[in-house]
C-alpha cells in the first residue's frame, strides 16, 4: 500500500496569502514524478492553525527519489534570484502508511 507524507507548515495569519499563492504558482510541481499519487493542500478551518502539505507516494522509495530531485528543484525560489523569505515560519514531516482506502465506485459506463 501507498505511504502519505504530510508537511505540516506553521504559518502566520498575514503569511497565508502568500503561501498559497506560492503553491497555486507551483501547481503541476509533482504530478510528473515517478511514484506521485496525490497532493493536496489544505488550509486549516477549525482545531488547528497549520497548513498541511497532503502527498502519497507508491512507496518511500518514491518519496525519497522525489525529495532527493525534483523536489529540490520545485523548492527554488522563482528567478533564480535572491531566495524569498519562506511564508511558512516552522515545517515538520510527517508520515504514514495507508492501511485501508475506499473510493466511491466508478460511474456506469467509465
Ligand atoms: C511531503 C513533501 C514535501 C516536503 C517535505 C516539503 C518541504 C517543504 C518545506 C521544508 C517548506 C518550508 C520552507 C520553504 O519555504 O522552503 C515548504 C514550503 C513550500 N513547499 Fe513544500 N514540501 C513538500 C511538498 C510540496 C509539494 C508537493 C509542493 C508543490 C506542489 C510544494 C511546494 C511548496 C511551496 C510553494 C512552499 C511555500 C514556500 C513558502 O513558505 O513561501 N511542497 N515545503
């Protein structure tokens, strides 16, 4: 079964625009890299005030490739320039292995 990593990022309140402008102009980032399967980003609502960066891989073999490589790539600040101040103050991995998943079924005729 797949593995999730979630970077957790603590953000100040008058960073939040800012980071998810960051991520909307970094969208097609990972969907390319061998093993990807998912990516959300999800802004927090209620119980906590950290942003979760939701991505799951085939395998940590995956993860490690993606993070050994195009990750770093897609970390870059843009211009090649001076790297901008991060919008995020604190980030912290976290992982999991998927025990169970469900899907609603696929509608007729797919
Ligand atoms: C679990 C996988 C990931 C790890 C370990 C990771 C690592 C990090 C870390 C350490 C930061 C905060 C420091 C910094 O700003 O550079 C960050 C922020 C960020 N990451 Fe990731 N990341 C992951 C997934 C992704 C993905 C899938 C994307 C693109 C779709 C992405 C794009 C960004 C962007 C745009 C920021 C915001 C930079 C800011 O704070 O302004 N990250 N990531």
């Amino acid at each position: 079964m797949s593995v999730v990593k979630i970077n957790v990022l603590t953000v100040p309140a008058e960073q939040r625009e800012t980071l998810e402008q960051r991520f909307a102009s970094r969208a097609g980032a990972v969907e390319n890299s061998d093993g990807f399967e998912w990516f959300e980003l999800l802004r927090p609502v209620e119980g906590t005030d950290q942003y979760l960066v939701y991505t799951r891989w085939r395998d940590e073999a995956a993860f490690q490739a993606w993070m050994e490589g195009p990750m770093k790539a897609s970390h870059q600040g843009q211009g090649g320039g001076e790297r901008p101040k991060p919008a995020s103050s604190s980030a912290a991995v976290w992982t999991f292995e998927v025990v169970q998943q469900a899907a609603p079924p696929a509608p007729e005729g797919a």
